[in-house]
C-alpha cells in the first residue's frame, strides 16, 4: 500500500469520505487522492514526495501559487502579535478601505471567515432589507452550502425549488427560485410571474462551480435592469470571480454594478477570509446599526487580514492581470490545439485568470451543455495526467486556476503532457 493509500485509509475510518470537504475525496474520478505535504510556487508534493505542477490553487484562493515569501512572512509577523482578539484591528480597518476603493459598488463591507458564511449573510440581509422571502438562483452555481442555497429546481420552470441536500428543510427550499444559467426568457418570466415577492437574485458573475461558464452579456444586463425595476437586491456572489478574474473583478470586467456582493478566496490569500459588502443603504441594516443580525468570534482575524493585505498589494502591480490572463489564455489554447491535432472532442476558455476545459466540441454555456460533456474521457484524461506530474482538478464539473507563479515553461510542460495523452487516449 503506498503512503497515500494508508493516510487515506486512516483518514476514512474517522472522518466521513476521509476527507473535510466532499470533492477532495476523487469520487468523481476514483482513485486515491494524492495527501498533500507543502507546496511552494506553482507546484504541490505529496506524502510520498511527488511533484505536481497545480492547476486547483485551493480552489481559487491561491493566485500567487503556495508559500509566497511575502503573504508567508506577513502571516508570521501577524501571528507574533497574537492569534486573535475578538476587538478591532487596525488591519481589518486598512484591507477593508482596500477592498472598497478595488470595488466601487461597495460603500461598506464587513469581514466573515468563509465564502458560506458571506453569501448566507447577503442573503439573510437582501431579505432583511426588501421584507421579502423569495430568492432567485441559478441552476449549477453554487454559493457555499447555506440551506436556502442548496436548492434544485421545482417541476414546472417557474415553481420554487426542492432541497438539493438531506437536511435542508422543504419549508425553506420553497422560497428558492431556481433558474437556468445564462436564460433570459426565463428571468423575464420569473420577474413577470413573482416580481414583488423576490428579495434578491444571487449569481456567480462568471459561473465557476459548474467547470466554467462565461455569462452572456444580455444575461447580466437583463438581471441588473429587472432587479433594479422590481426592487430586488442583486448579489454577485465573487467568492471565486473576485481578483481572480481581474483586479476590479467580474463587475469591473463587465461593468455591471450589483447591490450587493460576496468575496472570499483570493481576498484571503490561502487563509479562512471572506467578505460581504455593497450599498450604503442596504449595509446599514446589519448589527449593530440596524435589525439584521450577523457575528463571528474569528470574524476579521489578524493572521487572515495579514494574508489578504499582503496578496492584494501584490496583485495591484502594474502588468499582473495581463501576465495571468495572458498565461491562463496560453494554456486553454495549448489544450484545444492538442484536442483538434489528435481529434478528440476537447475545448477549452479562459476568464482571467481561471479556466473550464471540457471534453465536448465547443465551450458550453448553460448547465445542460456542460452535462453533455464525455466524462467517462476526462477521468481517463485527469489520471493519465496526474500521474504525469499535473494535478487538475478531480472532476469534469470544476474549473481551473492558474497563479502568477506559473511559468510559460510551465504551462508549455502541461500543453505536452496533454499532447501525448490525448494522442494515446484517441488510440484505445
Ligand atoms: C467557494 C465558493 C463559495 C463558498 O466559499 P467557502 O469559503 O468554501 O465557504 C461560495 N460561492 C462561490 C461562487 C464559490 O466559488
């Protein structure tokens, strides 16, 4: 049994699937999944000391890729200071004005430890602020795994939604509106059908927990003109979009300004961070200054504020977005070049600097397309490539992420590992 294999079996007995969040456990690709000891860079090594180059960055949150010396040290000088105070921090003060003056839609903000715990409390304050219940979300998109999130759509295409998890009481899943991404007839209806019941609709401006899809232009639009007429908050849930797509996020890429919106990921830099911020009129509603009520004890820790600080000043460097799209780009087209050269139905699309690559023809753009894609090729494609040194992530429904650590040389090694693969793959 390898090392692997042997954490993976203790890890099982006493933590469910082995693992502290589901994806991490392979079930879509099978196989062991590799325990990871450190990282540095671009790169992971694992239990028994393998290199792999890193396509998963965490999930998103690491765009200067693992240990950067500067984010390293300024969480060590933060935590000689002491680990937390439950009082406020000059810090919280100096990355809030950040993120405010990064994100013009955002008059306040405050500060939370996960991307769950921002949306959620978007969410209770949308609610808080229009008096109303209902909530309008997209199929595929996922923001965190509060109840009235975990929905799936009704039986008609306008009725509300069904709990999508065990637990998730049928009372409060009846308030959830589920639509499909990127449908504009279907928006136009909903707010026809139910316009002066929605408190609030809550998108990912760029959908990344479905592989990815880019949004169309109209979509957002539409969603900002019917929102503003009916009366409705709308959230652009940027957990995974904020500064990983550019510097003023995928509001700023699109010029849509939402009421309110949601960051964690990135923002934290590799740490437990997340925020939730907007309109001036809706952020006053939050506790203390009015009903809605919202806390944490580790809320604005100073080791994660430290984190965030020192990744958003590095991030504000002239040329940084250009750099990371431009390798982001480099790599999708290196992959859909290899996928026609060995003529296997394999596509691929950057945002900035995260990326969908899916085994169908063409970029999908609504959850039913990337459905169609072959999974039953990309688990072969993930395992032949991770035992090639590249570690993409373990299901055909994920995106990807690229960090400034990332060389050209070393998108290039992935391009090739991805060539010979896809050569054999058309083979068997
Ligand atoms: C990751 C993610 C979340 C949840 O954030 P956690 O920190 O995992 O709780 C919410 N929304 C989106 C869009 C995400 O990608």
């Amino acid at each position: 049994m390898t090392r692997n294999q042997e954490l993976f079996e203790r890890a099982r007995k006493i933590i469910p699937g082995g693992v502290n969040s589901p994806v991490r456990a392979f079930r879509s690709v099978g196989g062991t999944p590799p325990f990871i000891a450190s990282g540095l860079g671009p790169h992971v090594f694992d239990a028994e000391g393998l290199r792999y180059l890193d396509y998963v960055c965490s999930w998103g949150p690491l765009i200067l890729g693992h240990a950067h010396p500067d984010v390293v040290r300024a969480v060590q000088e933060a935590a000689t200071k002491g680990l937390s105070f439950g009082a406020p921090t000059q810090g919280e003060v100096e990355l809030a004005e950040l993120l405010v003056k990064l994100v013009p839609s955002m008059d306040m903000l405050r500060l939370v430890s996960s991307g769950t715990e921002a949306t959620m409390s978007a969410i209770r304050l949308a609610r808080g602020f229009t008096g109303r219940d209902a909530i309008i979300k997209f199929e595929g998109c996922y923001h965190g795994h509060a109840d009235s999130l975990l929905v799936k759509a009704g039986s008609g295409a306008l009725t509300f939604g069904n709990p999508s998890s065990g637990g998730v009481p049928a009372d409060l899943a009846k308030h959830t509106l589920v639509l499909d991404y990127n449908s504009v007839d279907q928006l136009e209806d909903a707010f026809r059908q139910h316009g002066d019941k929605i408190a609030a609709v809550i998108v990912e401006p760029v959908a990344g927990n479905m592989n990815l899809i880019a949004p169309k232009t109209e979509f957002l639009k539409t969603l900002r003109e019917l929102c503003s007429r009916h009366g409705a908050v709308l959230i652009f849930d940027e957990v995974m979009t904020g500064f990983r797509v550019g510097i003023n996020s995928a509001q700023g890429l699109y010029g849509i300004t939402p009421d309110l919106s949601t960051f964690g990921k990135v923002i934290g830099g590799g740490m437990p961070l997340g925020a939730f911020g907007g309109r001036r009129d809706i952020m006053e509603k939050i506790a203390p200054l009015g009903p809605v009520y919202q806390a944490g004890t580790l809320s604005g820790n100073p080791l994660s504020v430290a984190a965030g600080l020192a990744t958003l000043r590095l991030i504000q460097q002239p040329g940084f977005y250009a750099s990371l799209s431009a390798k982001t780009l480099r790599l999708t087209e290196g992959l859909s070049a290899a996928g026609r050269k060995h003529g296997v139905a394999l596509s691929a699309q950057a945002v900035g600097g995260m990326f969908g690559l899916y085994f169908r023809a063409t970029p999908p753009t609504s959850y039913a397309e990337v459905m169609e894609s072959d999974k039953e090729t990309f688990n072969r494609f993930f395992h032949a490539m991770l035992a090639a040194g590249q570690y993409l992530a373990p299901s055909a429904f994920e995106a990807g992420f690229v960090s400034a650590a990332h060389s050209e040389a070393d998108i290039d090694s992935t391009v090739a590992a991805a060539d010979a693969i896809l050569a054999s793959l058309r083979m068997t």
